[in-house]
C-alpha cells in the first residue's frame, strides 16, 4: 500500500511538471528533483520555471514533510551543463536584452532560494555524478551540501567564447576559497575533477563511481543525529559573510551587457559549445 501511496504521488508530480522529474521519500523527509531540458542537460527556461514553481510550493507549505531536496541527473555523463547556449546566442544576435536580463534573473532566483534553503526550511544538496559545467557547477555550488562522485569534472568554460560565469560563480567561490583563487578558476576555463574540488573543500563529500546515492542517504542519517546544531551552525556561517540577492542581480546585469558585447567570433564558438550540450 506504501508503494502504490509513493507512486501515485510521483505521477502526479509528472503531470504538474514539464521539465522535471519530483520522487518524494516520506520515510526520508526528502525529495529528489531530477532535471529534464530535453536533448541537452542544461538550464532551459522551462527547466528554471518548474524549479521555482516548485521551490514556491515547498516554501508556502504546499508540500509538508520535505525537510531535504536533493538535485540530480537522469543523463548518464552529465549533472548539468550549464546555461541554455542556443538561446542565448539567439538573443545575442538579436539583441534582446529584455530576453536575456529575464533568464538570467530566473538563473540566480532557483541559485539563490537553493543558497538559502528556501528560507532556511530544507536541506538542499547537489548529487554530481556526472559533469557540471557552468551554470550547472554554480547551481551545485549553491547546495547546502555537494556530493560527487570521482571522476566527474566540474567548471567554467565561459572565458573561452569571451564571457564569464555571470549568475554566482564568483560570489560562491569566493566566499569558500578565497577572491584570488576564484579568480584563477574562472578565468582559466579549466575544468577540474570531483577529486581536485574535495581537496579544495568546494566539494563537501566524494565518493568512488556509482555510490553517490547511497551517499545521500548516509548524509542525511548523519545530518539528522545532530539536526538542531549544524542547521543552527549554517544559519550562523551564512550571517559572517552572506550572499545578498542584489549582489547577484548587480552581477548578471553586468553578465548580460557583457554578452550583448560578443562578436560574431565568439558567437561561432559558443555555437559549437551547443553542440556538445546535446546528448546523442
């Protein structure tokens, strides 16, 4: 009877959303968020808006007893990959602002509700068991907790068609290792292994290929023997050098004026980036 309980809610959860996949463990408090933006695992708007539509219900009380989220991948390889390249080079090369500065705001909406929490009601955290690059790395970053398994790489390739990672890389990275390495990562376009972020602490928990889940689990035992003092804890760190929404929103406006700048050189590039977005 449980298990009928447990998929009835799933498939509702299905109907309600286009571009993501909701699987609830009451026995748990968590609640599993698998991403779908088609072809390519990336931040399409559609992907944004049902994470926000969902973030909402959470946070108003419309869905009780979820006291983790937990962000994850249904494409083998990939976590995600960052932000929607193919629509951004259509509002580039028409020059729509509008267009642009709106996705981006839907961007640091889902990073910044993920940040905090959503308002300090959950645990939020990042399952990386495959690449996340970009905006797909920030997001990761944003998780009260990043748990990866070795192997994957994670980072900022945006230097390379002459842009930056403009929705929270450099205030999440900065605040966790310091501005100068920030710095370096991004402008480096390099990407590093799961293995190289732990040793960094950008990464809270690695664990060997295919036992990511189980990692989740074991996170979530060791995080409810002791609930009342490390959320306490976390609410204290995010008070010594806090992420404001403006500071974000400050950011990517400058992020959208800059990729109105690209040329068509960099536009070529970003397009053959879009290219390997797409899962075969």
């Amino acid at each position: 009877m449980q298990l009928q309980t447990n998929l009835k809610q799933q498939r509702s959860i299905e109907e309600e959303f286009t571009s993501l996949e909701v699987v609830y463990e009451e026995e748990h408090a968590l609640a599993w968020y698998y991403m779908n933006g088609g072809s390519r695992p990336c931040f399409t708007p559609d992907v944004l808006h049902n994470i926000l539509k969902w973030y909402d219900a959470v946070k108003n009380g419309q869905k009780k007893d979820v006291g983790y989220i937990v962000a994850a991948s249904r494409f083998e390889g990939s976590f995600n990959l960052g932000g929607d390249l193919a629509l951004f080079s259509s509002l580039i090369r028409n020059q729509d602002r509008d267009g642009l500065l709106k996705y981006a705001i839907a961007c640091i909406d889902v990073l910044y509700n993920t940040y905090t929490s959503l308002d300090g009601k959950v645990t939020t955290i990042s399952l990386v068991q495959g690449d996340a690059l970009g905006g797909g790395f920030e997001g990761a970053m944003s998780s009260d907790v990043l748990i990866a398994e070795k192997g994957v790489k994670m980072g900022f390739p945006e230097i390379l068609f002459n842009l930056f990672p403009g929705m929270g890389a450099f205030s999440l990275l900065a605040r966790k290792i310091g501005a100068t390495e920030a710095e370096t990562m991004i402008l480096s376009g390099k990407l590093y292994s799961a293995e190289e972020l732990y040793d960094k602490g950008i990464v809270h928990v690695l664990v060997n290929k295919g036992e990511g889940k189980r990692a989740v689990y074991d996170y979530i035992k060791k995080e409810n023997r002791s609930k009342n003092g490390i959320t306490a804890f976390r609410k204290a760190k995010h008070c010594y050098d806090p992420i404001s929404y403006e500071e974000l929103e400050k950011i990517t406006t400058i992020w959208v004026d800059a990729a109105l700048n690209l040329n068509h050189r960099d536009l070529r590039m970003m397009e053959r980036l879009v290219k390997r977005q797409t899962v075969k």
